[in-house]
C-alpha cells in the first residue's frame, strides 16, 4: 500500500475492487469502503455489491460518465471536512486505471492520498482456466500489454508484435473488439498458429465466459462469442498442456526433491 501525507485530515483511497465477484476484494479494501464518507466508483465497470456494505448515510457517487474535472469539488470537500474518500477501481489500479492523473489532482488540492491494491483480470483469466503463465523453461516472463492503434496512443516502439517476439506469456487487455488485427499482430510477432490462447470475458461476474484456442482461430472465437468489452487474452506456449492432465515436460526446483534451499535439505536419492 503506498501512502501521501498533507496537512489536511481528508483522506482518498484509491481500491481496487478485484475482478468483479465482490468477495475477491482485499479484506483492507473493504474496510474502507464500509467505513467511507464518500465513494467514487464507475458502474460499468465495478459490482454493485462491491460497495453493497457501505455506511447508510455515505455519499455515493457514480463516476461512469463524469470527467476528472468533476470529481476535484468532493476531494476539496473531503479536504476541508476531514472525510475519508472510497475511489473504487476495476482489477487493480495500476494497470490500466488512470490513477496517476488522480493522484496528482491529489497532490495539487493538498489531500493525502494511498493505494489498496487489487486482483487483477489476467489473474482471474488465468485461475478461472487453472493455467500457470510462468512455466519452467516453457515462459518465465509475463508482458502485460494492448494492442496499438487504439484511442490512448502507445509509446514509439511499444506494440504487440515486438512483444511477441519474446515468445513470452502475455496478457493483452482493451483489444477484443480489434481480434483480427491482434491476431495477425501476434503471428507477425512470431508466435505459431498453433500457439494456446485462453480469451476470458467478464470473468468472476455471472455472465463469465472462457474459452481456450489456438492463436489460429483467435479472431473467429472472438467474433463468435461477439466479444469486444471486458475481454482479456492470454496467449503463450506456457499454455500448452495445462488442465487436461498431461503431466509438464518440466517442473520448477521449488518442490523437486534434490534441490536444497535454506529451509530444506535435498534427498541424495533424487538429485
């Protein structure tokens, strides 16, 4: 949990909610938003019953439709007044949660200001699908990314294909409604057609869908299942010959029994 202090006795703490079942928030997140004068959240993207616990009288405020600008007389009240702010974010807030600009709009009214964090959608993609993205000798790496092209430009250098080209797990958010184009990304980047993909769709909320494929038919799984919002893909061979039973050509020396590590002593007969 990062912090800030100011003078002021208000209080902003940005939470992240998790990947939408409420009972995946951090227990430290939602105690704060039990015990918040004012909540900040979005809708369309975070449970009702994420904030179903709230105090009665606690203000609620929908931040689906309102810029940053609107948001800045409640911090200022909740400087003077010395009130505890919930701002309630999907996944966690540091992937994809345009945070920064709300801590510095923190920073320059002089109210502190500190992080909970929460699950992100790659995890809940991936332990709906009961896959490991770090897989010994497989992908021991992790790129969290989108595809470029979109409406929030992407850094010179910064695209899906460069990416790929690690041959590393990634996890690849904001791109459903572009399949074709992430496809074809992704195969330019080097990956196989044959490459696993798990496509994961409003996981841990009622309407969850996974559905697992190739790289080949990434495009078709998504326009099949009309998937263009809320949808995250993990494609990597790490994905390989996980949850059908087939035994990993390799496993980590975390658990093997001839490695030694200062909590435990390697068995002779196994090294």
């Amino acid at each position: 949990m990062s912090t800030s202090s100011t003078t002021s006795s208000g209080r902003v703490v940005f939470i992240g909610a998790g990947p939408g079942a409420p009972d995946l928030i951090s227990v430290r997140g939602a105690a704060i938003i039990a015990r918040a004068d004012i909540i900040i959240w979005a809708s369309s993207l975070v449970s009702a019953e994420v904030i179903a616990a709230r105090r009665p009288d606690a203000e609620v405020v929908d931040s689906a439709s309102l810029p940053l600008e609107a948001l800045e007389p409640l911090l200022v009240r909740a400087r003077d007044e010395g009130l505890l702010v919930a701002r309630v974010h999907t996944g966690d807030p540091s992937i994809y949660g345009a945070v920064a600009e709300q801590r510095d709009l923190c920073e320059r009214i002089g109210i502190a200001h500190e992080t909970v964090p929460g699950i992100s959608a790659f995890s809940a993609v991936a332990a709906a699908a009961d896959v490991e993205v770090t897989v010994p000798e497989v992908s021991q790496s992790l790129v969290i990314t989108r595809l470029e092209g979109g409406r929030t430009p992407m850094p010179s250098g910064e695209t899906v294909a460069s990416f790929a080209a690690h041959g590393a797990t990634m996890a690849i958010y904001l791109s459903a409604s572009r399949g074709a184009e992430l496809q074809q990304a992704l195969l330019d980047g080097g990956f196989e057609t044959g490459t696993p993909c798990v496509v994961g769709y409003a996981v841990t909320w009622p309407q969850e869908l996974v559905v697992r494929c190739v790289l080949g038919d990434l495009a078709g799984t998504l326009a099949e299942h009309q998937l263009r919002k809320h949808t995250l893909v993990l494609v990597g061979p790490a994905l390989a010959a996980q949850g059908d039973g087939t035994p990993l050509a390799t496993r980590s020396r975390l658990y093997y029994p001839g490695f030694a590590h200062e909590y435990r002593s390697a068995s002779v007969a196994d090294a």
